[in-house]
C-alpha cells in the first residue's frame, strides 16, 4: 500500500479520525515504576516534537489491586530480574540511575505532590522531572522528610498542601480514568478520542506509539486487528479476577 492509498482507504479512517489528535498523548505513570523514570527520560527522542503530552499520575498498586495482579518487586526472582534489567537499560542509554535504599515504598506523597501540581496548571515535563529524579537518580524516597520537604520548596508546593481533599480526591479520579480506559500498568500511553481505546505500556511500547501517532498503516492492517482479538483459551482455574466495577 502506497502513502496515497493509505490517506484514502477507509480500511484505516482510524488514522485520520478526527476525534483522534495525533499531535496529544495521555501518559500514566507512578514515581514508584523505574520504567516510568526511563520512558519518561527516552520521550522526548521518540515522540514528534510538536507532540502535547498530559502527564496523569497514578497509583500503580491501585491499578494492581483492580486487575488482580501483583506488580514485579512482588515476585522475588522476577524483582531481582526487573533491577538488573533497569540497570542494563540505564547503562546501554546512557541515563544517569542511583536506586532508592529500599523498593518498594509509599509513593503516595509523590503522587500527590504531581497532583497538586497540576491542580495549579503547572504540572509540566520541567516540573515533573525533578519529581521523577528525586527517586531514581538521587535514591530518595518521599519518606525521607527532610529531602521531600526539600522537593516541595524547590518546586514550590506547601507540604501541607498535599494533605488537601481536592488533591486526594484528583488522584482517585485519575485512577478511576485510567481503569476505564483499561490501563493495566505504568507507564501507559493513551491517544485522546482514540475509539479504538489503544493502550502502549511500558518503556517497549514507546516505538509503537510513535508509529501509531505518524499514522502508521499496519494499526489499520488484518494482522494487528487478528492479534487483538485473538480468543482466549483454558486458563487457569485458580487465576485471580479483576475487581468488579
């Protein structure tokens, strides 16, 4: 299929749907996910320039507790493969990574600060990154007080702000959102207006979103359409169920 007939052929009207804006990107995320420090880090190479990015914090141990899942630090072997596997990751891209004292931890006041953040319109890349940082290439954790509270001054929130109802309240909403939208894990991409719904998690899918946001053809194509609607088999008959609505 040439760029022409892929502009006209309503087999792919999902590319040029006009509710879609290919230019803007919902992405979930959680301080506590160390893929959401290096997909945040690799955005900016793999992204269109003029993409708008809306930053949604999330908490990732809600999104567990919905889906019936557990997350990877849960799993011994699995949590010493996923650390070794992020370390390898830093290294071969080059980007700075000191870990926290101890994983996992309470990412709640992190959280909130993003929320209040974007409570007062200024939740930003420039703003988000020192957030992101403080964990994953200083080895904070938001429980050390005298370092959060240094996080709050820098980026200019109160403490006390984060004890506010509006901001609590802001972040279960967004963690509602999310599990309406399917959202599984962090971090996770979602195109806005997107009918199709189309998620891409984790630090792999970045290319994929990429190809997805330059209209690639093959989203639209018989093989990725069979992939999604692969039918389930036997599974197991002990395996957990998500929460109910």
């Amino acid at each position: 299929m040439t760029a022409a007939d892929s502009a006209t052929d309503p087999a792919i009207d999902f590319a040029i749907d006009p509710a879609v804006d290919p230019a803007a990107v919902d992405w979930y995320f959680d301080p506590i996910s160390p893929f959401s420090y290096l997909a945040f880090e690799r955005l900016p190479q793999v992204l269109p320039a003029a993409t708008r990015v809306r930053y949604v914090p999330v908490l990732f141990a809600g999104l567990l507790r919905h889906w019936g899942n557990v997350g990877p630090a849960e799993i011994p072997p699995k949590r010493r493969f996923t650390f070794e596997h992020v370390a390898w990751i830093a290294h071969r891209d080059e980007v700075p990574l000191a870990m926290p004292a101890a994983h996992p931890f309470n990412p709640l006041p992190l959280l909130r600060l993003a929320v209040a953040l974007e409570l007062e319109g200024r939740l930003s890349r420039e703003t988000l990154a020192p957030l992101l940082h403080f964990v994953w290439r200083h080895g904070h954790v938001p429980q050390r007080q005298a370092e959060f509270a240094a996080l709050c001054g820098a980026l200019g929130v109160p403490a006390a702000a984060l004890a506010r109802e509006a901001v609590k309240a802001r972040l279960r909403e967004h963690g509602d959102e999310a599990v309406a939208r399917g959202v599984f894990g962090v971090p996770t991409a979602v195109l806005p207006g997107d009918p199709a719904g189309q998620l891409f998690w984790g630090l792999d899918a970045l290319d994929m979103l990429a190809a997805r946001l330059r209209r690639d053809p093959f989203f639209a194509s018989d093989a990725f359409r069979a992939a999604g609607e692969l039918p389930p088999g036997e599974g197991r008959a002990d395996a957990p169920k998500p929460a109910g609505p």
